[in-house]
C-alpha cells in the first residue's frame, strides 16, 4: 500500500463515484454506478452496509431527511438508509429528457446554497458523442434545466469556499479540460468560462473533484493513479500516488475533515481498482452542502 493510503472496506466497484461524508452519521457514502448500490463505510467501526438501487445512480447528495440521487431517467429522493432495512421506493423528484436513449447522470454536487448540479454523458463513452449536459435541479418547481451542453463525459464540478468559482470537467480523452467559471451566488449561473487546467499537461484523464479549505482544486487523474492538487491559479501544487490506476473521484471527511477519501473504477488487471481508499493529505477540507428541497 502506498504511503499514508489506507483502503476502506473490501468491495471493489464496477465504478465507485460520489463519495459524500456524513458529518451527522461520521460515516461516508458513495455509489457503484453499474453495481446500481448505494455505499456506506461506518468510521468508528469500519462496517459496511449497502443497498440496492433501481437504477444507476451517477451522483448523490443528502438532504435534510435523507438522499438525491441523480440516475438514469432523473433525479430521485431517498428517505434516511438504515442499515439491514431495504431503501423506501423512491420518490421522483424530476425527469430528464436525454438526447439519446443510452445515457445517464453522472458527476454532480450541491453549491451551498443547496442547488444541485449534476452532468449527463452517453453510456459508451468510447463514442465520444457530446450529448451530455450539466443541469440545474431547481427543487421548489421540481424540474432540471440544462445550463451548459457540448460534454462527452463531465466531471470535477465544485465550488471555491465562497462559491465564487464553479470548476467542471470534461474526462474525455478528446477533451481532458478543467473549465472555471465565475457563479453567481443569487441566481445560481455560471458565466466567464476559461480554461483553467489543461490536463493534457499533467498525467491522468481529469475526473472526480474536491475543493479544500484553503480553494485548492483535487482532481482524480484517472489512468495514472493520481490525485492532484491545484492552487486556484491552476498551478500543480503535489500529486498523491492511489494504488488503483483509475481513481474516480474524491472528497473530504473524517472528524477533522482531515481524510480525502477516493473512488476507483475496476480493472481487470488491477487487483485494488475497485476500491476505495482515505488518504491524509495534511490539508482539511469544507462540509459537504446537502440539498434543499
């Protein structure tokens, strides 16, 4: 095992995404995106509970008395998971009419004004079609509206600690950008879009993000094994070696908010990929925003 890297738990994730800690419960959970199985490592006694999903959910975010889960035809609400008791059937809260039938959510957080943002991508993202989209779930009307399009496969949306800057990728080999955009806070719109990092420069596809205390941006650099650390001028600050070729995403927990935890996606000759890992970086990071609705 890689230094100050410890994996948590045994499952190994068709694709482990959206790791959200629950500072209420001290646990952390996250998604198997084809697995279709909602996650949740207990910190104090390192259980494991689990529970199976009706669709595939590409992100999730909590709210005041449960789960968001955005899946494959919308977005949907979970009351509280308890361990051993089966998820209520949820309850739809929007439907998303996709371009193409063979598509589904993925990546997405709440800013913290409880505006959810999540994207959208075509299953096979070896078609590299840009049909994904990055929705705003407005809950108070109950529908998504579609606010950027021309993705393939986004990723690494979060916020600066003000939630002045909104960040969102596009992990397609063809792409492999960071976007920043300047957002405003009152009416939830990002404008003044630019490059801020140019992963062709750096190893790894961008993935999965975090933002830390102090605005810098962490990005999964999926296929190298790394997670990176930016400044919020764009600068590479370190990169943190994972023992799984493909960590897919990354957030800040723990008691201290002192643990990056980070997903992975499994490979076949990869005997760690699949799992999911904490990692002390030295640096804290933010509260993950729940949802309002």
């Amino acid at each position: 095992m890689h230094a100050n890297v410890e994996r948590i738990g045994t499952m190994h994730c068709g694709v482990g995404e959206s790791p959200v800690w629950h500072v209420g419960e001290q646990a952390l959970y996250w998604t198997d995106i084809p697995g279709r199985t909602l996650w949740r490592w207990n910190a104090s006694t390192g259980h494991c509970d689990a529970w199976t999903l009706p669709e595939m959910a590409g992100c999730i975010a909590m709210t005041s008395d449960g789960w968001a889960l955005a899946m494959e035809t919308g977005i949907f609400r979970a009351q509280q998971a308890k361990a051993d008791i089966a998820l209520a059937p949820l309850e739809r809260l929007a439907t998303v009419k996709h371009a193409r039938p063979d598509m589904r959510f993925n990546d997405g957080r709440c800013d913290r004004q409880g505006r959810l943002w999540a994207g959208t991508m075509v299953l096979d993202t070896a078609l590299g079609v840009p049909a994904g989209k990055l929705y705003r779930f407005d809950a108070a009307a109950r529908r998504v509206d579609a606010i950027i399009d021309d993705l393939i496969v986004p990723n690494g949306l979060a916020f600066s600690p003000d939630d002045r800057t909104m960040y969102l990728s596009d992990s397609h080999a063809s792409r492999q950008t960071v976007w920043a955009f300047d957002y405003d806070i009152d009416t939830g719109t990002p404008h003044n879009r630019r490059v801020f990092i140019d992963m062709h420069a750096h190893p790894g596809r961008p993935d999965g993000a975090a933002v830390d205390a102090d605005g810098c941006y962490w990005i999964c650099g999926n296929d190298a094994g790394l997670v990176h650390r930016f400044t919020p001028d764009g600068r590479l600050d370190r990169s943190i070696a994972i023992p799984a070729t493909k960590p897919a995403m990354c957030a800040f927990g723990g008691p201290g908010l002192d643990t990056l935890f980070v997903t992975s996606i499994r490979i076949d000759d990869d005997p760690l990929s699949g799992a999911t890992f904490a990692v002390r970086p030295g640096v804290t990071g933010l509260p993950e925003p729940a949802m309002h609705c």
